[in-house]
C-alpha cells in the first residue's frame, strides 16, 4: 500500500488542504511547529482506511471532535496504490450526522453499503486499525504499543499479519460442526438407550398369539351353532305372529262391519222419517201461470201510475205558466193606469186617456181569461190525483198477491231441493248399508279357529349370542394386540439396528472432525506457521536492533511456556517478547528510554519488512512520528543510516520530526505551517 494523494477538508487545523504524496521522494521529513499538524497526517491516513483514530473507539465514535472547528464536516480523499492497483477512499462526515463512505477501485465506483463498503476495503488492505499502527507506523507517544500488549494481543497480530484467521474461522467452523455432531450423538446415544429399553419379548407375545388362536377357534363354532338356534327360534316366532295376526284382523274387522252395520241401518231410518216429514210439511206448489198474471198486473198498474204523475206534471208545468202570464198581465194594467197623457215609453205611439183605458180594459180581460184556464187545470188535476190514489192502492193490493205467490213458490222450490237432498242420501246410506251387509256375511264366512299361546326362548338365546360375540370381540381385540406388539418388535429392532450403526457413524465423525478442529488450532497448523515463520520476523527484528545498537540488543519470541505444578504441570501457548543483551534477558521496561525506542523502532520495521514479502498484504510505506528525541546523536546517526538502508524494503518512508539535525540528514522535507484562515497547509522545502 502506498499513499499518492490526500485531499483534505475541514479535518481538525485542516481547513482545505492537499499532501501529494507522490512528489515527496523516497524518505521525507515532515516538520513543523507543535500543534501545525504534523502528526494529523497519520490520523488522517487511518480515519480515511478505518475511520478510526485517537480520539475514537472500535466502532468511531467521537468522530465529531477531529471536525475544524469552522466547518461543518470533514471530507477526506485518498489515492493509494496497491500491488499496481489504483484505489481512491473518499471518507466524509457532517457534524452530528452519518458517515459518508466510498470505494474506487480503478476507475469504478464498488461502493454499496456502509458496513459492505468498509469490508471491501478492508479485504484489500488486509490489516486491522491495530495492526497498521503496530507495524507500519509508530505514533506519537504510542512507539511502545506493541511491546506493552498481553501475550494475546500480540499473538492476535501475528495472527493477522500470518494470515492465520483463516485457520481460526477453519477451527470455529470445526468446533462448530464438532458440536453438532456431538449433539447428535447424543441424541443417538439417547435413542439407543430408549430403544434397548422398549424392546419386546417375541416368544412371549406369540405364545399368547397361539393360545388367543386356540380359544378364538371354540368361540366361533359355539357362535355359530348359538346363531342357528337363535335363527330357528326366530323364523318359529314369526310364524306364531302372523297367525295370531291374521286371526286378530279377521276379528277386528268383523267386529267393525257388525258396528257399521249398526250406525248405517240406524242412519237409514232416521233418514227416512226425516224425508217422510218434510214431504209432509212442503208447501203447495204454485202454477207459475199464477204468479206470471199477478206479475202482468203489477207491471200494468205501475204503467198507469207512470202515465198519471207525467200527465199531472205537465199539467202542474201548464198552470204555473198560465199564472206567471195573469200575473204579467195585471201588473202591465197597473203600470199603465199611472201613465198621463204623451208618447208611450214601449211603442213610441201616443198616449191618451182614451187609448190608455181601453188598453187597460184589454190587458184585465186577457188576466181573467188566464184565471180561467187555471181553475179549469185545477179541477183536471184534482181528477188525476184522485186516479193516481186509486191505481196506487190497486197496485199495493196487486204487490201483496204478488209477493204471496213469490214467498209460497220459493218455500215450495226450497223444500223440494231439501227433499232431494235427503233422497239422495239415503239412498247413499242404504248403498253403504248393503254393500256393509255382503262384506260382513263373507267375513262372517271365514272359519277362524282361536289360536292358543305360546312362549319362545329367543330372549335367553339372543343373549347367548351377545355373550358370545362378546367373548369373540375380546380375543380378536387381544389378537390385533399381539400382532400390533410383534409388528412393534419387529420395527423397534430395526430402528435399534439403524440407530446404532449411525451412533457409530456419529461417533467417528465426532473423533475426525474433533482431529480437524485440533488440526486447525493454535497448537495445530498456527502453532506451527508461527514456528515456521516467527524466525524470520524475529531475524528482521534483531538485523535492524544491531544496527542500531551495534548488536547490543537482541529479541527473541517466546511462543511456549509452562503452567501449573506437580502433576498439573504444562505447556501452554504464549506470545512474550524477550529482550537480551551483553548480560542476559532483562524485562522491557528496565532499558532506558532510547533503548525501548529502538526495540520499538526494529519491532515496527521487522514486522513491515515481512509484510512486504507477504503476498497480498503488500506495505510500501513506512511512518514514524517523533520518538528521536530520546536518542544521543550516535543513536540517531545509526537510525539515520538505518532508514536510507530500509529504502530497499519501502517505497517511501515518512518521518515526522522537529529535531534539526534528523530534518538536515533528508534530502526530501515539507513543512506543516497552520495558517489563521487558511488552516495547516503543507509546503515541499526541499527535494
């Protein structure tokens, strides 16, 4: 992995900003004033690969306070190279808000989700956050981070760095698998002791088969001879029933056609004396030639009255006609008397008092003979009247005959149809009674003989039969009992069969797979890759510890230790660090401060340098930030000389310093000043 470009915006004394990596040369110092933002590169770097830095934790929280106070996020763009491959990681965050993440690889955006983002990156760099800063870069104040972890930790990086999570996630997977396979050998195991414990006596059960045989064979033919007896007393039953059934209806019927006989013949009598009174008590018939005269009567007496009344309203129209004209006629002769002489107001012709009385004269004469005309229609219509009283009286005489003949004829006709009626039904009933009469002497024929009673034992043999069939219920249902239980047997001994050949196969599987885990473990194939591989590592170390010490010092891993005692006493797996020198093996802490350093400083480059020849985690870069200060002036020469020798193993080597004399032995350095507006910017001093 080698930085190229990093684009920086709003990331702690950042406000806008560019590291061009790639026109620094091979080994770079980085200088500066305290608090510029020298060692904010380093941070930058990992916030951009891990989003992880010294103020978050594992998951990156705390991520707000690298945000420059005047911005409101920060963004980060990285261009890195890796095994000829160009990747870009463009990383940003708003204050308060979600990270922003993307990858491109080459040209091509493979970003997707978050979590799948940073898991992409993370494949292609191959390292944790924990082991980048154990190995390709010492930090500020963190050069001993690596010396101060627990045997665990550190075996944790080397597992990294040696690939050997593959073979943990191969021994989980085994374990896992192992115990599956052990829980289902223990249900195996468990199902073969229940199977053991459920199997059956055969000779027993067929013993009982055998017997339930031998008895089921008697009841069947004491069943069937109890069946035949049962029917044969049934069939005798039957007949004495329809004889006594047939004796019961000839009985019964003739008892009813003697009673019908009875009723009808009564019925008969009562019918003739009811017909016999009625006749007597009809009404004469009437000749309809008498009602028809009464009726001719009737309706001529009514003409008369018609004709009379309209003769009497023309008349009475006539008179009232001829009084309305008298009563004009003396009311015109008195209007006139008051007429004086002059021109009459109707005619226009003259008036004198001699035309005016003779006027007068003739207008009193007409009324008179008008009063005449009445008198004499008064006494002609006296005279009707009187006619029309007489017609009225002869009509009411004539209705009274009329109705007398009506009523006598319609109670004649009345009782004539009762008549019939009873005529009709006695004849019916004397039908009845005859036909009665024949049915009852061909009864009365029949010669039935009185049948005498008898018992029958169908009770006690129809129970007979039920005890019986319950005596064959009871063995049939032991017998499905004992093939139920053999068929049980049969099948329980297969299934043991069965169960305990898979125990076995379960069982040899738990063994190869329990090998497979072990195989796997850290005291399997890790232990010995770290055998194999740990003297190279620890020979890389020790190379850069003697030039630096002029092979005072030297490391050796401890892979090994014991534990427990006596009898409990035994090896373990460990990962400490021993540190030697003229004297023997000392603890870590005891070496002066420049002496840790240096162990710090080989521990770095020895793990870096093997990365470098390890496919696919490929590290072109190494950093340190700070550190020589606590070196005398021959240990810095010898950490001098020894950086230009590690231009062999990296492409480029960044070193942050403030020390002059470090600064002058680079022909590369750039200067970090933090500007009050702009922010740090990053300046090339010297190539």
């Amino acid at each position: 992995m080698l930085p190229l470009r990093l684009k920086i915006h709003g990331y702690r004394s950042y406000v806008d900003a560019e590291v061009n990596f790639a026109e620094y040369g091979p080994i770079v110092a980085i200088t500066g004033e305290n608090g510029a933002g020298k060692s904010s590169i380093i941070e930058m770097l990992t916030t951009a690969l891990y989003y992880r830095n010294s103020c978050t934790d594992e998951r990156g929280a705390g991520m707000d306070e690298v945000i420059n106070a005047n911005c409101d996020e920060f963004r980060l763009e990285l261009d890195f190279t890796m095994n000829d491959v160009l990747y870009t990681v463009i990383s940003a965050k708003k204050r308060g808000g979600n990270r922003e993440l993307r990858f491109i690889v080459d040209g091509t955006d493979v970003s997707g989700k978050l979590a799948d983002t940073q898991a992409k990156i993370n494949e292609v760099l191959r390292l944790s956050y924990d082991t980048f800063m154990d190995t390709v870069c010492i930090g500020q104040g963190t050069s001993s981070k690596f010396m101060d972890k627990t045997p665990n930790e550190r075996r944790a990086v080397f597992t990294q760095l040696l690939d050997l999570r593959r073979y943990e996630a191969y021994e989980k997977a085994a374990r896992e698998q192992r115990k599956a396979a052990k829980d289902q050998l223990t249900e195996l195991e468990a199902k073969v002791t229940l199977l053991e414990s459920q199997q059956i006596d055969t000779a027993e059960v067929t013993q009982k088969a055998e017997q339930l045989a031998g008895e089921a064979e008697r009841v069947d033919a004491e069943l069937t001879q109890a069946r035949d007896l049962l029917q044969a007393e049934l069939d005798a039953k039957a007949r004495y029933d329809e004889l006594v059934s047939c004796s019961t209806v000839v009985l019964s019927a003739r008892k009813k056609l003697t009673e019908q006989v009875e009723r009808v013949g009564h019925e008969v009598e009562q019918l003739e004396d009811k017909l016999r009174t009625t006749k007597d008590n009809a009404p004469a018939a009437v000749d309809q030639a008498d009602v028809d005269a009464a009726q001719a009567k009737v309706d001529d007496l009514r003409s008369q009255l018609t004709a009379l009344r309209e003769h009497m309203a023309g008349g009475k129209a006539k008179r009232s006609s001829l009084v309305e004209q008298a009563n004009t006629a003396r009311a015109a002769a008195e209007r006139a008397r008051t007429l004086g002489e002059g021109e009459c107001p109707t005619c226009g012709a003259p008036i004198t008092a001699q035309s005016r009385d003779a006027h007068v004269a003739e207008l009193e004469r007409s009324a008179t003979e008008l009063d005449e005309r009445v008198a004499r229609i008064d006494a002609k219509l006296a005279d009707v009247d009187k006619q029309c009283t007489a017609v009225v009286s002869a009509g009411k005489e004539a209705n009274g005959k009329l109705k007398q003949l009506t009523d006598q004829q319609r109670l004649a006709e009345a009782a004539q149809v009762k008549i019939d009626q009873l005529t009709q039904r006695l004849e019916a009933a004397q039908r009845t009674l005859a036909e009665t009469k024949v049915q009852l002497d061909e009864n009365m024929a029949t010669n039935v003989k009185p049948v005498e009673p008898k018992t029958f034992d169908d009770v006690r043999l129809k129970a007979n039969v039920k005890q019986l069939e319950g005596e064959a219920g009871k063995i049939a249902t032991a017998q499905a009992v004992c093939t139920e239980r053999l068929n049980t047997a049969k099948q329980l001994a297969t299934d043991l069969a069965k169960t305990k050949k898979a125990a076995t196969k379960a069982k040899q599987l738990y063994t190869d797979i329990g090998a497979v885990a072990t195989a796997f473990s850290k005291t399997g194939i890790q232990a010995r890759i770290l055998a194999s591989d740990l003297p190279e590592i620890e020979k890389e170390c020790n190379e850069v510890i003697a030039a630096l010490c002029d092979g005072e010092l030297s490391i050796a891993f401890v892979t090994q230790d014991t534990a427990g005692k006596g009898k409990d006493k035994h090896t373990v797996e460990t990962m400490d660090i021993e540190v030697r020198d003229v004297y023997g093996a000392r603890r870590y802490a005891s070496y002066s401060g420049g002496e840790r350093f240096r162990v710090d400083f080989a521990c770095h480059v020895g793990l870096a340098r093997y990365l470098t020849r390890r496919a696919g985690a490929t590290m072109d870069f190494f950093i340190i930030d700070e550190g020589l200060g606590s070196q005398d002036e021959a240990a810095r020469q010898r950490f001098t000389e020894m950086l230009h020798r590690m231009r062999q193993f990296f492409k480029q080597i960044l070193v942050i310093t403030h020390i002059a004399e470090v600064q002058d032995a680079f022909d590369a350095r750039v200067l970090v000043q933090k500007d009050p507006v702009k922010g740090s910017q990053v300046k090339v001093l010297k190539m």
